[in-house]
C-alpha cells in the first residue's frame, strides 16, 4: 500500500483505480485508504483520523456531491422506470413510483456520493496532509508524533 502524499494531481493510473475502490466501496479516506471518513447517516468527517488529510480545504467543496448524486438518481430512476414500463406498461401510480425511487435513491446515495467526491478532490490534489512534508510518508509522520509524545 503506497503512503506517499503530495499536492499535486495523482498521475498513477492503478493507484487511482486502487482508490476508488478502496474508498466508494468502504467508505475510506482517498489518500490512505485506511479510516473511515464518514459520521452519521449523511456526514463526513473534517479530516482523515489515520493520515491526518483535510476534507474542507475549498470552500463548499461538498457541494459537488450534490450533482454526482442526482447523476446517480437518474440514472437508477431511468433504469427502474425502464423495466417497470417494459414489464408491466404504463400504468397508473408510475409517477409516484418514479419519485419514490429518486428520493429513496437520493437519500442511500448522499454518502457515497460525498466520499466519491472525495476521491475526485484527491485526484486533483485538494485532499493531502498538512503537515507531512516534501517526500515524506505517513508512517514517518506517525513515527515522529510518537517520539513527541514519548
């Protein structure tokens, strides 16, 4: 597992991939892929507790979950009102049935959206430490807030 950071956009192809994974399938920090990021139905957290990485460095960064979730809405919506129209046609109660599925799928998907949002901050190089320095690592960071401690 790679624990070098930077301020900079991720130009490794398989870390990214690795990460995206790692973090929209368990809810991770995109620059460790170690903690959890996320508090409460629909939270995330201001840092990452492993590695240390500002979520909010931008102002309203997570605003652009909103988008990717009613991307993600719709689709699902689209997909559902697809099958339901194939399967049974047109009948009455579909609208309802539509809106129900877009708000239930809004609502589960806020919180992968907002972590994937996330990953997409790393990858342009927003989500880093603050304090670990150039061509440092984490476990080094790490070894030196233990010998501050001792």
């Amino acid at each position: 597992m790679q624990d070098f950071y930077r301020e900079v956009a991720v130009d490794d192809v398989g870390l990214a991939l690795r990460r995206l994974f790692t973090t929209n399938l368990g809810l991770r920090c995109p620059a460790c892929g170690r903690a959890k990021v996320t508090k409460g139905p629909f939270g995330v957290k201001d840092e990452c507790p492993y590695c240390g990485s500002r979520f909010r460095r931008l102002e309203g960064n997570e605003l652009i979950a909103i988008p990717l979730s009613f991307f993600f809405a719709s689709v699902v919506t689209f997909l559902v009102g697809l099958f339901l129209v194939l399967a049974y046609g047109f009948f009455e109660g579909i609208t309802f049935a539509l809106l129900g599925v877009g708000l239930l799928t809004v609502a589960l998907g806020w919180r992968p959206m907002r972590v994937m949002s996330l990953w997409l901050l790393w990858m342009i190089g927003f989500v880093y430490p603050d304090d670990v320095g150039k061509g440092k690592t984490v476990r080094r960071r790490q070894q030196e807030r233990l010998t501050v401690a001792a």
